[in-house]
C-alpha cells in the first residue's frame, strides 16, 4: 500500500521565495513527499536521525528584517569594504556549489524517477529506546510553573539529554555503519512557480527583491541646489532622541545624546564629544577583564603577525606547507587546528605552531599564557568557515542613559579557560555592563581621559538587545548549550572503545555509557544555572521556566500525543537549544564614586528570569511595552491532516514591573515573525483587556503534484492574530481574533500597529500595502488593499492620517530601482493612496534605515528626513568616483508638495574609500539635530551642516592617524 511518509531533516530549507538567493543557516521541517515505503520501515528511519551534520541551505530573505543574501553581497545594509564582499560572494558560491554538489551525489531516484533518500540495507537497525520524552511537554502555560524544588529541574534535564544523546547515538550509527546517508532532498520554501524541481536543476538567481538593474544608470545621487528646494523651518530644531517603537521605553542603542554632549560607540571605545562644535572631550576604553578581575588569556599580542611571518619563511624555504608538513599531506578536518572529534575546538595557528615546533624561537616576543590561571581566551566554533579571524576582545553593543547615569553594554567572544573546562553553558560572563557618571562636572575635557565607572556587572549569555523605561533597565541575553559536542565526544564510533564493534554493539555500548553520563551532565547544568540566577541562594531554582519542547505532535487517535512515530529527527534543535535570560536591574541603585578599576567599583544588583526557548537569529524578537516584555521564539506543530511540521512561534510574555520582570504568559501562533515591529500590546478600553497582536508569514510548500512533477502545493501567506493576555501569572494567551491570508504567495516585509489599526507591507513582485481595521478585537479586518511596484521595509507615522515608508522601488519584473521614499494617505482607510514618492536615481541605492529603525530621522517641524544612503560601486573600476556614495541624504518630505532632495553629506571620497587606511572600528549610521544643525556619523567620522542651506560647519575624525599607530589597516568599510 502507499503511505505518506513525512520526510524529516537535520537542518532544512526555510523561508526561500521564487528563485531566491541561498544561504547556510539553521534548521527546521520539510515538505510531505509520498513514498511507497512499508509503514513500518518508515517509523523506523523516522526514530533515527540519519544526517550528517552539514550546515543547512536557508532562505536569505529573513535575515536582519528581510535583508537578503545577495542584498549583503551587492552591500545591503553591509558594512563590509567592497573586497570583503567580494571574498564573501566567491566563498558563498563555493560553499553552496560543493554542498549542492554532496547533495546531489547522496541522494537517489526511486521507482517514479523523483529524487528519494537512501535508505539502510535491511530494514535499518535496532534503535536503543523511545526517544520521545515522558515528563517534557510542549512549550505551553505549564512552562510558567518553574520548578520549587530543584530536583525536578534535574530530572527534566536528565530527560532532555537523554532524548538528545539517543538521537545521537541512531545518527552516528547510521552514518558510520552504514553505506548510505539518511539526507534530506532539497525542499524549496515559499511562493514561486520556479521553484527548483530537483537537486539537478540548483541555480543561483537574486530573489526579485534583491536583483539590480545592469541597464540603468548607477551613479551617486545628484547633489540638488538648496536654493532650489522650498525653505523649510528647520532653524532652531531639536531631535536627538532614539527612534522608538513604543513612546515611553528607551531602546538601547549605539548613540546617545543629552542635548549638550554626544555619547557614541566606537568599537571598544567610549567617545563623548560636544554636540555644538564638535570637540573630543572623553575616551573610555572598556576594560576587558571580567568583573572579578580575570584578565585575557594573551600578552603582547601585537608581535604575533611577526612570529607567524618568521614561521612561514621557514616553511617557505624547507618546501613546507603554511603547517610545517610535507606540502601533499591531507587532513581529516582539512586542517589540523580543528579537532572535531576530541575537543570540538578550533587552536590557533600560531599556538599550533608552538606547540609542535617548542624548539622554534622567534625574534620577537610572541603571545604567552598567562600561567595556570583562570583568564579568558577565543575559542572559535570549529564550524565558522571564517573561523581563523580572531574578534576584538570586546566591543560596545549599546548605550541607554537616564539622568547624569550612562549605561554601556559591551560583548566579548572570549570565554573563560579553567583547569578542566567543563562549563556546559556557553558564553559565560559574555555580556558586561557599565554604569559611568556623566554628570556635566564629572565629563573631561582633554579628549583622552576616561568617564568616571560607577558600577559593574557581568550577566551570562550574548547580547540581544535592551529597554530601559526611567531608572529601570532590563536585558535580554541568550547562551547556547555544549551538550552537542559533548555528546559526540563521548559518543562517536571513532572512539577507541567502539572500533572493533559492529552496530548493534557500538548502540548497545554506547547507550550504556550515555546512561552513565547523563546524570553528571544534568546536576552540572542544574548547578550552573543556580549559579547564574543567585550563587548566593544555593538550591534556589524559581528563576527558570520548566524545560520544554519546541515541537508539539499531533494527536496519534489515541487521544495521547507521546508517540515515538511522531518524533521528527531535528529534535536537536528543539529542546536545550537555547536558554533566553531576561536581565534586570535598578540603574538608580547605591553607588561607588571611588575610582575607575574594577576593585573601586561597586556590583550591579540585578534579578534574572531564564528558559530554555530557541531565538531565531536573522531577526529581533523581541518587544517590550510599557508593562509586558514579550520574547518569541521557533517551534513546530505538527498537522493532524498531513503529518507535516508548520513553523510556528511561540511567545512567552513577562511581566514588568520597576526593575523585576516575571514570566506571566504563553501563546502560540502559525508561521514566524518579521522583527519587533510585528508584535504589539495594544489595551482596549472597551472591553478594559490587554492584548498582544502579532503579525506572521507562514511559508508556501512544495512536494508531488499528481504523484508526478515538483511543484508549489501551497501557497505562502500572512496572518495578523490576536492573543487575549489575561490579567494573572500563569495562564495561556487566548487567540481571539484572526485575520488570514494576507498577501497570498507573498511574505511580509513591513508591519506597524497604531492603536486600533495596522498596516502590513508584503512583496513578491508588487508591493500590496494593506490596512486593517484592529478595533474588535475578536474580529481584525483588512480594510483596505494598494498594489504599486516596490516594497517598504520600514514604516513610519507621520500623523493619524500620513504613513511614511521606506524601501525599494520596483520594475514590474521585480528588479530593484533604487532607494524609494514614499507617503500613504490613509484617512480613507478603504483607500489608501501613495500620494508621493521620491526614488533615487541609482538602482545601486540602499540605506542602512531599511532595516534598523534607530538610523531614521523625520523632523516633523521643518519636515525633512535624514537618511544614511549608500551606493555600491567596486574599487578600481573607471567609473567608481561617479557611481559611489556613502554618507547621508536630507529629503524634503512635506506632503503639500513633491518630495525632493535637499542636499547630500558625504562622509568619504572615493578616493579614500579605497585606501586601505582606516582601523577596523566603526561608527554606526546615526543622525541627530542640535538646534537646526544636523550631526551624521558613520564609517570613521562626524559632521555636521546647518539644515537650512546645507552649509558645511565642523568635522571629528576618529580615525584620523590609523596609518601611524598600527600597521593592521583596513577598507573604509
């Protein structure tokens, strides 16, 4: 008989539209093929997870907002030096060819000619146990119950791993003792009719989004003369402020100002300069100690380029390859720095050297470990193709400012080294904050001394992202789990226990020793994260969400959904992914004046708030309002009709209050998120509730069209869904409300709600702009529909009745034209019309605000608009002075008359933007107005011109004697 088999992997494809770029990312379900498999075969191969583990090919379109692939290698929203990109387009379509090329060769054609996957011989082997879990649950409102007791904690940890190490023991006995790979065939995502129809017909094309126009001219924007643009009333203005989402909560960012004085993020480095002429006053270099005063691994660091040029001279002259071999040798890890099977870690090529040739002295002083004690040093993950570029210790992630405090969050790569290394949680102490004075008596003046540090503290996990409303500071953060490596270490056939063993003894061995490992590695994580939410209260486990799952199954007839057939094989990325922390503290708290160092300084007090929910990482997810912080996170629920995993997201909703905040609520809702601008909590005074509204795509599939041909067998479409919050801790978002099938065959790229109304941007070829009526709740409507070319990325108010957006135009065929700057009129809400549009001449034509909101500056007095702009040309070409352009654009966008440009800042010549000059440091693209005079910044330098005539005042550069303090120079970008 046939039987529709759900065809499971490892690391899918996901969100890829008609002819999209690709690219490697992180994994997710497939499409349903039908097969003629026995049943029973089936749920056999469907309890093991046969793949190996290769990156994924993904879809590009949801990185950073919708940026995509080949937006990044033409230089969307990049700030990479046009040979960088090229390095990074040649690498990318070298990494995909070979990947699409050991897909091809992996897979097979059944009885009906359609690309299948090989199968084991026999039937497959015995697996070890049930890999479905009895205590763990999908992640729902029983999340919100935490743990009393932290022995529960242990056993849900228990449970999880052993899920993990099961899962591990099947793949790695299926891929070693096997002659073939359980492997995925290539499943394209979203809407198209050209979707690729097997794994022969792979072709690189630019989405229609991303493609450029060879035909058109793409020279820099034309600067237009003042005198013939309208004056504006721009004398006098003021706006400084961060472009917020939600009025009243202060996103972090890189730049802040007081009005008197400009604080700014540049690398490791803390610049204050005064707004009204431009004068350096203060540096603070960040300390990369961390704040119990454990140093960098390393010293004298800057001399190691010189060792390594005296090794390679060597090997040079011995006929040694650049790792003192025989120049044919040929390793396993195709290099010998990466020890994947023993340690999971990547050495440094000098330290490598080192170490093998001890005898070898170098001229200069090299890099030296700093004895046996605890300091930090940069492990990069064996898996970053780019793994040999070690980061800068540390660099600034934001600033947030209240009164005379400001708040610096700073991130390092560098993790801390222990005698035994067994840290499970990674990226320990990655994410450091500092409070300075900056009260105007405590700010220098010299332009090299630093700020006075109040107070300090270090927070596990990477940095996300932050709010602050008043005093009130809260951090998000997440820290990924070493458990994959660990479980491979101790599970892998190449082990020297497993060698001589067929598969049924290496399963039998290796799930004995998985029994004896996983009650260490659960009490190790339990006391670990103790440790981060209070080492002072041992035993204290109430800060943390219970343990759950990522996939929710679909009921098996029996009215139980624990059923081992139901268990897809990316489990791996669907329990203990990811544990998201929620960080927060009181910036008005006591204080240290004392002095700069970190034994002056008194410790930041802070509550924490954790659970194990996998963050997507192409965009930001989070959103907070002036009372709820709500995270979302990846899951997968399975469809009781046809076995197929539909993405979805799940949201956990806390509770903020002054500076605690406590998870309240859960909700689930079909498809994934754009960015923060598709979340919402809205409180309707009718009925006196509070709701959250959340925007989603919901991706199109492909699979057997009659049981014949590949092809689109559902469409892509969007939903605005509604979700009552409740009014207690511990209860379910309650879905109310729900507008469907938005923007058919399309994705969303733009969404904003404004109090009981929504506007949603989606895009294939034609950019739909749509306006829903959100005032009942239980009823969200879409109003109103205006198909034009193009596609907004982001959307601004300008009043009730006027929507700024910004984006791409568009041809017909798709092909972007250039920067385009429009203006809805929506005071017929069944009607929107696009009452003006200005589109940059070069079809090359990006801007950073596309994608980060906080670049965006509209002055509603004088009703200008300062954009950061760029247009991409390649260094060396005849034409390339003509064509680029990197600086900012002021836009007249008064809706009584056409749009217009008002005049151009540049902040580079092409000249010497080819330079190889410049650090690696880099300002953010910002703008900000000091009584009508506009401050730009980006790349290496600051200025400013009056926003009336254009006329040029002052200039800083941060960079201006790079040349003479280092020999390590670098691109303008």
């Amino acid at each position: 008989m046939t039987n529709q088999i759900a065809v499971v992997h490892y690391n899918p494809i996901d969100h890829i539209e008609e002819g999209e770029k690709v690219e490697l990312e992180s994994s997710s379900p497939v499409t349903a093929v039908e097969d003629t498999a026995p049943q029973e075969d089936f749920f056999e191969m469907l309890q093991k997870d046969d793949i190996p583990e290769a990156s994924a090919l993904t879809g590009a379109a949801a990185s950073n907002g919708g940026a995509t692939a080949a937006s990044r290698v033409y230089g969307h929203e990049s700030s990479l030096s046009p040979r960088k990109k090229a390095f990074y387009a040649i690498s990318f379509v070298a990494v995909f060819a070979g990947l699409v090329g050991g897909l091809a060769s992996l897979t097979r054609t059944n009885s009906r000619g359609v690309t299948d996957l090989p199968r084991v011989e026999g039937g497959g082997p015995p697996v070890s146990t049930s890999t479905f879990p009895s205590r763990l649950s999908y992640f729902n409102e029983s999340v919100l119950n935490g743990y009393d007791q932290c022995d529960d904690l242990e056993l849900d940890l228990l449970e999880a791993i052993e899920l993990l190490g099961n899962i591990t023991i099947d793949k790695f006995a299926t891929n070693h003792f096997s002659s073939n790979y359980y492997l995925h065939s290539y499943v394209c995502r979203g809407g198209g009719s050209d979707c690729l129809q097997s794994m022969d017909d792979v072709v690189l094309l630019p989405p229609p989004e991303v493609m450029m126009r060879e035909d058109v001219d793409s020279s820099a924007p034309e600067k237009e003369s003042v005198a013939d643009s309208p004056t504006s009333n721009a004398a006098g203005e003021d706006s400084f402020g961060t472009n917020n989402q939600v009025q009243g909560v202060d996103e972090a960012d890189l730049v802040k100002s007081d009005g008197t004085h400009v604080f700014a993020a540049y690398a490791d480095k803390l610049m204050v300069w005064n707004a009204e002429n431009g004068t350096l006053l203060s540096t603070t270099v960040i300390p990369t100690e961390d704040d119990e005063g454990y140093p960098l691994c390393t010293v004298l660091e800057t001399n190691s380029k010189d060792c390594l040029q005296e090794f390679d001279i060597w090997f040079k002259t011995s006929g040694l390859n650049e790792y003192g071999d025989a120049p044919d040798t040929v390793y396993s890890d195709g290099s010998p720095l990466f020890d994947i099977i023993s340690t999971g870690e990547t050495k440094d090529r000098l330290e490598y050297l080192l170490e093998k040739f001890p005898d070898f002295e170098c001229s200069s002083p090299v890099p030296t470990p700093l004895g046996e004690a605890e300091c930090y040093e940069y492990n990069p993950p064996f898996n970053f193709w780019w793994r040999w570029s070690r980061p800068d210790p540390i660099t600034i992630s934001s600033l947030m400012m209240h009164e005379e405090k400001l708040i610096v969050v700073a991130s390092t790569d560098y993790s801390l080294r222990t005698e035994e290394d067994s840290m499970i949680l990674r990226n320990q102490k990655n994410t450091r904050v500092f409070v300075f004075d900056v009260s105007p008596q405590a700010i220098p003046e010299d332009g090299t001394s630093p700020l006075t540090l109040l107070s300090r503290k270090d927070f596990q996990g990477t940095y996300k992202t932050a709010r602050s409303i008043g005093q009130y500071v809260h951090i998000v953060t997440s820290s990924d789990l070493n458990l994959e490596n660990i479980l491979n270490r101790k599970l892998s056939p190449n082990n020297e226990q497993f060698v001589k063993m067929n598969e049924t003894e290496y399963r039998s061995e290796a799930y004995t020793i998985l029994q004896d490992t996983v009650q260490s590695l659960a009490s190790n994580i339990t006391s670990e994260l103790t440790d981060i939410f209070d080492p002072s209260a041992a035993g204290d486990c109430t800060k943390l969400a219970k343990v759950a799952l990522m996939l929710k199954a679909a009921n098996d007839g029996s009215g139980s959904t624990n059923s081992t057939t139901v268990l897809p094989s990316f489990t791996l990325n669907s329990v203990l992914r990811t544990l998201s922390l929620v960080q927060s503290f009181d910036v008005s708290q006591g204080i240290n004046t004392a002095g700069t160092t970190v034994s002056d300084v008194a410790s930041i007090a802070a509550t924490s708030s954790g659970v194990f929910l996998p963050m997507p990482t192409y965009t930001s997810n989070i959103y907070m309002s002036s009372s709820k912080l709500v995270i979302a996170g990846e899951s997968y629920v399975q469809n009781p009709n046809d076995g197929e995993w539909d993405e979805h997201t799940v949201l956990l909703v806390f509770n903020v209050e002054n500076d605690t905040s406590t998870p309240e609520s859960v909700g689930d809702v079909p498809g994934s998120l754009l960015n923060q601008f598709s979340m919402d909590h809205y409180f309707d005074e009718n009925t006196q509730e509070d709701y959250l509204r959340v925007a989603t795509t919901s991706w199109g599939r492909w699979g057997l069209i009659d049981e014949s041909f590949w092809g689109q067998i559902e469409l892509s479409e969007s939903q605005v869904t509604v979700l009552k919050m409740g009014n207690s801790i511990g209860g379910t978002l309650e879905m109310v409300g729900q507008a469907k099938e938005i923007g058919m065959g399309e994705r969303i790229y733009a969404v904003r709600f404004l109090g009981d109304r929504a506007f949603v941007v989606t895009f294939r070829q034609i950019d739909p702009f749509y306006t829903l009526d959100m005032s009942d709740p239980t009823n969200p409507t879409v109003v109103g529909e205006l198909k034009i070319p193009g596609f907004s990325n982001y959307l601004h108010p300008v009043n009730e009745d006027l929507i700024l957006a910004l984006g791409q135009n568009t041809t017909e065929e798709g092909w972007t034209d250039g920067l385009q700057i429009s203006l809805f009129n929506v005071s017929d809400f069944a009607s929107p019309q696009r009452v003006r549009q200005y589109v940059e001449s070069s079809s090359n034509s990006i801007s950073d605000a596309q994608y980060e909101h906080k670049a965006f500056r509209y002055l509603p007095d004088s009703k200008l608009l300062i954009l950061p702009l760029s247009v991409n040309a390649w260094c060396g070409q005849p034409d390339f002075a003509e064509k680029f352009f990197d600086g900012f654009v002021v836009y007249d966008v008064d809706e009584t008359r056409d749009f217009s440009k008002k005049f151009n800042i540049s902040h580079v010549t092409p000249e010497d933007a080819c330079n190889w000059c410049w650090s690696r440091d880099e300002l953010s693209s910002r703008s900000l107005v000091f009584n009508g005079a506009v401050m730009t910044l980006k790349g290496h330098n600051v200025l400013s011109h009056e926003l009336t005539d254009g006329n040029f005042r002052w200039e800083l550069n941060l960079d201006y004697d790079t040349k003479e303090k280092s020999d390590f120079c670098y691109a303008w970008k």
